[in-house]
C-alpha cells in the first residue's frame, strides 16, 4: 500500500467535515433570508460546495482512480449526440413546470417563491444567479448523484434498481413534495443519461443548462401564445431524445448478449 492510498481515508475524513460545515451554512443563511436572489445564491453555492466535497471524499473511499469512480469520461462511443440529449432535458423541464403550473401545484411553494425572487432581481445580479444557481449546483450535485452514488449502485446492483435509488436519493434532497417531484423527472433523465453515454459530464452539462433556462425563462417575460409552440416542441425534443438513449440501451444490451 503506497503512501497516496494511505492517506486516502484521512483526506476523505477533513472533505467529510468540510461539507457537513458548508451544508450546515447553507441552511442558516437561508433560514435568515429565505428567496431573497442574493441568499439564494449564496445557498446554491454553499450547498453546491457540499455536495462537491461529498462526491470527492466518497470516491477517495473506493479503490481506483477518483476521475474514473466519478464517471468523469468522455461518453461511450455511438451514444446519442450531447447537443439532443441536452435538448431533451430542457424539453422534460419545460413540460414538467407547464404540468405543475397548469394544476396549480406550485402555487405557494418553494419553487414559485424561487421563481418570484429570480424574477425581481436585478440584471446585475444575473451573473451571481448563474454561478450560484446553476453552474455550482449543476456541477456538484452530477458528482455526487450520479458520478458517486449512482455509480456505485451501478458496480453493486441492476440499472432500473440503480436508477430509481438515485433518483429518489436526488428528489428527497430537495425537501418539498412539489421540489420533489420536479427534482424527480430531472433526476430520472439525468441517470439515464448516465446509463446510456457513462459519462457524468453529459449529465453535468445538461443540468447546468436546465438552471440556466429556468433562471432565463424566470427573468424574461413571454407572450401567452408563445406557449403553443414551446410546450409541442419541448415535448417532441424531450420523446425524441428519450427514445434515442432507450433505443441505445437496448441495442447495448442486445450485442453484449450476442457477444456473451
């Protein structure tokens, strides 16, 4: 055992530490400014933080090469094209909201205060949401979602258990039934992506444009008629590109038996 795999547990320890301190922050700075833009952006940073933290000391745990564990790969040769699998996800997202809208179950939730106080900050503020929001968030919680903790179902168990372990671990993590249940379709599309490229930086860049829409879409005002195009294209964009990672799948498993 050389001195770098030594070492491994203790720096995983202080990386431990360091996130529960960053996730401790995170919820006293919201307790004391809840949806204000600035706090939200603080928090997203500080609980990004945390889950970065995370992912990095859980993979310093599992033997092999932490860029290896945390699925930081370039996607599997033949998989379905980054920019429609990006798409798709912004599709999913945009149906999702419309759903939620449409029976009124945001109403009051966390997620239309979120809205309210991205929608009244001020454009110089944009930049710090965006960081804050979804570049940290988008970053981080890919790491440790699905770069470690559904990684390592993958390595232990099926892919549908696997999937819909992280997927709920990912929705419970937001709290809210209503945050829940977005969080859920997100985290659904997110690990198929991860089962079909096996890459966590297809998923990291899906989900850092997924919050960069929202934070887009939640400053912006939009005529009503416009949602009689978005809403059929976010829909096809999102069947199409979830067809094609499906199709993918089956086709993988198809040959590794024919192989076998």
């Amino acid at each position: 055992m050389n001195r770098m795999t030594r070492t491994r547990p203790i720096t995983s320890s202080f990386l431990f530490l360091a996130a529960g301190a960053s996730f401790t922050a995170a919820g006293r700075g919201e307790l004391s400014r809840a949806f204000e833009a600035e706090a939200l952006a603080e928090a997203g940073l500080l609980v990004a933080l945390g889950f970065g933290l995370a992912a990095v000391a859980g993979a310093l745990l599992v033997h092999g090469p932490v860029r290896q564990t945390l699925g930081l790969t370039r996607p599997r040769s033949g998989s379905p094209s980054i920019a429609l699998l990006v798409a798709g996800q912004l599709g999913a997202s945009i149906v999702a909201s419309a759903a939620l809208a449409m029976l009124g179950a945001s109403e009051g939730s966390a997620l239309e205060k979120i809205d309210q106080a991205l929608s009244s900050a001020p454009t110089a503020m944009l930049p710090v949401l965006t960081v804050g929001i979804a570049l940290g968030p988008g970053v981080a919680e890919e790491l440790f979602f699905r770069g470690l903790v559904l990684g390592a179902l993958l390595r232990r168990t099926g892919v549908k258990s696997a999937v819909a372990i992280s997927t709920a671990l990912f929705a419970a993590a937001h709290f809210e039934p209503i945050h829940m249940a977005g969080a859920a379709i997100l985290g659904l599309y997110l690990a198929t992506i991860r089962v079909t490229t096996g890459s966590t930086l297809v998923c990291i860049l899906a989900h850092v444009c997924n919050n960069g829409l929202a934070i887009f879409l939640s400053t912006q005002s939009w005529p009503t008629w416009s949602d009689g195009l978005t809403l059929p294209l976010a829909a096809a964009t999102a069947f199409i590109a979830t067809r094609s990672m499906l199709r993918y799948h089956h086709a993988s498993v198809a040959g590794a038996a024919d192989a076998g």
